[in-house]
C-alpha cells in the first residue's frame, strides 16, 4: 500500500526530471521534505522549494509552479498550488474516501506493518533487571521502551529477539549468601519472595559500609566473607550453586508478574552468568591485537584518541568487568542470531559504557560494530522524588503498579459499579495509565511521575485512549446491520479530518522506528482520539439518516478502531472492548 505522500514524491519525481536538472532528489527525499502545513486552510501538504532551488538551479517560485502542474491528474490530488515558493497540496476528499478507509479496512490488522524489515533480524536487550536486587521504576524504561521498539519492528517486517540479559552474575551474589546464611532461611524466602532477598541484601550492604543514621557500624569482614562466597560460586561450589539457581528462580517469579501485566514475553533469558566462559576468547583476541594495556595492575584498553576514559577489561585480580561481558555477548549474539542491529535500551547513565565498549568491537575489527545500537532514556522521579538506590527507599515498579490498579478500581466502582471482569479492566487501565503517560514525552527527557495527571480519564492519559477505543466498539457492537458495501461519501469536515488522521499510521511506524522513539506513536494515539471524538460529538452516526452517510461513518469508526488497535499494542497498551 502506497502512503499519500509516497504517490505524491513519485510523481514529483518526474515533475524535476522535465525541469531538466542535472542532480534530482530520490522519491525518498521528497517525502522526508513534505511536510503538513500547520494550518489546512492552505493545504494538506507542503513541499517547501527553497531547498531544491540550489541542485534545480531554478528560482523557487519557478519550481514550484512547474511542480504543481505535474501533479495535475494525480488521483490522490485535489489541487496543487505555487504559493511564494511553496507548493501546497489538498488531498482529494473522493481519494480519501475510497481509497483510504477501503485500504485501512481491508488491510484491517495489518494496517500499517509493511515488510519494510524482510529478511532481518533485530536483537534487542532490554528491562534485564539485577536479581536480588529492586526492580524499580527506573527500569520502567528500559522495560517499555524496549518491548515497544520490538513490537514497532515486527509490525515493519523484521524478525526480533528480545532478550532479558539478566544480571544474574557478580558479587551482590557473594553478599546476599553471607546474608542469607547468617539472618535468613528456606522458610523466610518461600514465604517472602524477592521483598525478603532484597530485605536481605539491604541489611548486608549497610552491614558491610554501616549506617551512621541507624547506628550501625562498619565491618569490612562481612565484605571479605562476602567476595569469598562469590569466588567459591565461580569455583562451583555446589551449596552456592544451588542458592544461586534458588534466588535466580524466585526473582524471576516475580518478575514474570510485572512481565504478565504489560503483556511483555522475552526469546531468551541468557543473562550475565551465560557469558562466563564465552569471555577468555575475546580477552585472548585483544591481548593478541595488542590492545590490552596494564595499568596499575588492571587490564585496559586504551580510548583516548577516541575522547574517552579507558575501558575496563580485566581488573587486578583478574576478575572480568561489565564491559568484558557485553563484548562477549555481543559476539555470541552475532554469531547465534546474524542481527543487521543489535538495539541495547538502558538509562542515559549508561551512554558512556557503550560509547566504549561499542568502539572496542571495531577497535577488534569486528565489522558488524555498525549495527550496535544505544537507546538511553532519562531518569524518572515520582512527584519530584528522585529514587535512591541500594540502600531501600526504592519505589518498586510492582507498587506503582498496585497503586495505579487500587485507584482505577475505586473510580471505576463510581463510574461504571456492574461492569463484567473489573479486575482484569482495573488492571489493564492502571498499568496502561502509566505506561502511556511514560512513554508521552521523548524518551531522553527526564520525567516527574505524577500520578494523578497519568489517571486522568479526560486528560491526554492512557485511561482516555482506551476509553477512545472501547467507544469505537460500542459503536460497532450497534452497527452490525450496516451494510459494509455501500457507496460511501464524506459530508462533513470531521470525517475528513478524521481520515487524514488515520492516513497517516504508516509513516509515524515508520517514524518511530527510524528514532527509536515509541512516543511518536502515543502521540499519535492522542491525535487519533481526539480527531475521532471531534467527529464523534459532531456527526450522527447511527441515526444518520441518509444511508451511503450512515454506512460512511459507520466505515469510519471501524477504520479508528483499526488504527487504534494496531497501534496499541506498539506501546504495551492493553485494548479492551469495554471499560
Ligand atoms: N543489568 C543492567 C542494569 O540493571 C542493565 C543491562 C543492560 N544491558 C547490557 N547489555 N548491558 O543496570
């Protein structure tokens, strides 16, 4: 399926080659050129002629009126017009009308995958939390963001891996068995899940750095008898196996809840302590290169030509560090899954670690280091909080969810008392709210949680775009004796609005793909809604008398319904038929 916009750059293609330029722009150019005028009165599109005026070597007055006069009989095309070096399109209404809807309700789900990705693969590392240690909100990003950059390229054709690189290895392991073994016990973790082991590596961290506000005093032996715990595990230890294997599984447990509730599933869960013995080849291969540089007893690889500090590789005692292991597993993944790109999602804090380890794999000449891909995100605070990190005061991600779904569940029992599976809807509602109201702003801002603002149910929230959608199926649930294959007729300007709108789908995928950006696509959500709603209030639709009227906008709530639906899912928003 052509976009408008495609049609239209096609055929402006041929409208400069009898300009007779020497060097024209591709049909791509000119699509990424044509832009929506901020006010229709002037058209529905735009292709500003400044730029071209230089490689046409024409005034763009001059190219602008030419350029009108090739888009003269274009179907898609109502009028085209030279205004001060701009050409100004109106769509053709017919065009959208018979066209569009019937392209949108034909392709129905598929409307707006494309097979854009054919033939690719895309790995994408992402939530991979630390066991044992808080799943917070700060890994709320990581989590939404990453699954909706997968679901945006499936949508575009690529086959996609999503891989839960768990941080399953390290020391924090050595601490939380020290503690486990001096406070805890098989009973208190069955019954207290993940709360109790992060209890556990709370009370051991301050144990071991101590806390002057709680009285408690250092002592660095625990920390000792933590590192030899962590060595005996490397070593095999079969007691400190089996814990290890025990505190991997219960988190996960838990992790596959918050998992389940924003409907995420991962190809692999090959976390850190995968890539153990995959790390002495890479090791060998920089030492080989002559890239590995001792300093003060550490094992570098210097970055400085580059603009940056060195990175780690070895540390004195041999140990291997978080860049080792991701270089490691970067070659595993090529070599398991071919990727043409490898999409990693972590918080900004994180940018500096893969700007280095990214130039390390072409330093080693690997020359797929092109596909390495860094999706930073910024920090969230909630109500002006910033969170805290290893010593407690964390706010879970699950907590935030129970909160949402607890205050969903209260206005629902006001609004809507009898309604059929409210807990399923109350909980679809709350964790959308806060799904959607993160990934509203691009992703790098740094963003203040507000709750209240996240559940507005008029707002511009998460609540008001499922709401948008169920009202689409109310419509449809009464519209089933509507014949489908009326002649069809646009008689008001919200339908066309409307259609515009949803015109646009394919190229906010794609978009959104092309930045990483998932908000392209909420936002979008937000434009959807509101253009439905607008014709909504302003158009009968069941009661439209006329019935090529009734069947046209009958058509039309199912074509808002259709793009709705496809684009929930893009970022982890649940659809529901009612609310
Ligand atoms: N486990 C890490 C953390 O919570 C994130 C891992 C990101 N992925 C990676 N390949 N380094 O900070």
């Amino acid at each position: 399926m052509q976009t408008i916009k495609h049609l239209i750059a096609n055929q402006l293609t041929e409208g400069i080659v009898a300009l007779g330029a020497p060097a024209a722009p591709t049909a791509a150019e000119l699509v990424a050129m044509l832009e929506y005028p901020p006010d229709d009165t002037m058209g529905d599109l735009a292709l500003p002629c400044f730029k071209l005026s230089r490689t046409l070597r024409r005034a763009p007055v001059q190219i602008a009126a030419a350029l009108a006069e090739s888009l003269a009989g274009l179907s898609c095309v109502e009028r085209a017009e030279a205004v001060n070096g701009y050409l100004n399109i109106k769509i053709s209404e017919s065009y959208l009308v018979n066209t569009v809807l019937a392209d949108i309700l034909t392709a129905g789900e598929r409307y707006g995958a494309s097979d854009e990705g054919k033939g690719k693969t895309v790995v994408l590392d992402y939530s991979s939390p630390n066991v044992a240690k808080p799943f917070h909100i700060g890994h709320l990003g990581t989590t939404v963001i990453g699954h909706s950059l997968k679901m945006l390229h499936e949508f575009a054709g690529y086959k996609c891996v999503g891989i839960n690189y768990l941080g399953d290895w390290g020391t924090q392991f050595g601490k939380l068995i020290v503690a486990y073994k001096k406070w805890g016990n098989r009973e208190m973790i069955e019954q207290g899940g993940i709360d109790k082991l992060v209890e556990l590596y709370v009370m051991i961290n301050n144990a071991i750095s101590g806390n002057e506000e709680k009285g408690i005093p250092a002592d660095p032996a625990l920390g000792d008898a933590a590192r030899a715990e962590f060595h005996k595990l490397e070593l095999g230890d079969e007691e400190n196996l089996a814990l290890w294997r025990w505190f991997i599984d219960i988190s996960l447990a838990e992790y596959e809840k918050t998992y389940r509730q924003l409907g995420i599933t991962f190809d692999s869960y090959k976390g850190e302590s995968f890539y153990t013995d995959k790390m002495p080849a890479q090791v060998q291969k920089l030492r080989d290169m002559g890239l590995l540089k001792i300093d003060d007893g550490a094992s570098i690889v210097d970055l400085e030509p580059y603009g940056m500090p060195p990175c780690l590789i070895l540390k004195r005692d041999g140990s291997t560090l978080y860049p080792t292991r991701d270089i490691a597993a970067a070659v595993y993944r090529k070599n398991t899954y071919d990727f043409d790109k490898a999409i990693y999602v972590t918080s900004a804090g994180q940018s500096l670690h893969f700007a280095q380890w990214f130039k390390v794999v072409e330093l080693m000449g690997y020359d797929w280091h092109d596909k390495l891909v860094h999706v930073p995100y910024g920090t969230v605070s909630i109500n002006g909080a910033k969170l805290a990190t290893r010593t407690g005061n964390v706010v879970l991600l699950k907590d935030l969810f129970r909160a949402a779904i607890e205050e969903v569940t209260q206005i629902m029992t006001e609004k809507n008392p009898n309604i059929e599976n409210k807990e399923e809807i109350a909980e679809a509602v709350g964790v959308g709210a806060i799904v959607f109201y993160y990934l509203s702003g691009s992703r790098i801002k740094d963003i203040n949680f507000i709750m209240e603002d996240a559940l507005n149910f008029d707002g511009n929230t998460g609540p008001y775009a499922q709401y948008t959608y169920a009202r689409t199926c109310a419509v449809l649930r009464r519209a089933e004796d509507v014949p489908s294959d009326a002649p069809m007729t646009l008689t008001a300007p919200d339908e066309a609005a409307l259609l515009k709108m949803l015109a646009k789908f394919p190229e906010k995928v794609m978009a959104a793909i092309a930045d990483y950006e998932p908000s392209v696509i909420t936002r979008y959500i937000l434009d959807v809604a509101a253009a439905f709603n607008r014709f909504y209030h302003n158009c009968q639709i069941l009661n439209a008398e006329d019935p090529a009227v009734r069947a046209t906008r009958v058509a039309l709530t199912r074509a808002a319904n259709v793009v709705l639906g496809n684009a929930f899912p893009l970022i982890c928003l649940k659809k529901m038929e009612q609310i």
